[in-house]
C-alpha cells in the first residue's frame, strides 16, 4: 500500500471515527511522532556541536564547571 493510499484510508476512518477516545489516542500517536523526530534531530545538533567544541579544546575542566554549579545554586 502506498502512502497515498494509507492517508486516504486513514482520512476516511478518521472522518467516521465518533468515539472520542480513540480520536484523542490517534491524534497523542501523531504527536508523539513529530516530537520524537524533532527532539531525535534537535539532540543530534546538540551531540554535533558537542563533538566539534571537544575537537576545538572548548571544553572546561572539572574544577571550571563545580564553580560554574556553585554559582547558580547560591543564586
């Protein structure tokens, strides 16, 4: 079955579909779908960057990020 055809089957049982349970399911699946493709490449920029900063010795030591945590928890 092709896409085409999938969401055009899809479209029709969604337009007869009454229970609203099963709509709210259908639409939190829909969702959960963009999120997860959204946040997978939001964390896969961040796992990018963090690679190139390590490589460019943008890095801080572990004394250099206690203090940093110290600040803001004193904030």
């Amino acid at each position: 079955m092709s896409t085409i055809a999938i969401k055009i089957e899809l479209k029709e049982l969604i337009e007869q579909e009454r229970d609203l349970s099963i709509l709210k399911a259908i639409k939190a699946l829909l969702k959960k779908t963009t999120l997860d493709t959204v946040l997978r490449e939001k964390l896969t920029r961040r796992a990018i960057k963090s690679e190139e900063d390590i490589k460019s010795g943008r890095v801080l030591s572990r004394a250099e990020v206690i203090r940093k945590t110290d600040k803001l928890i004193k904030k």
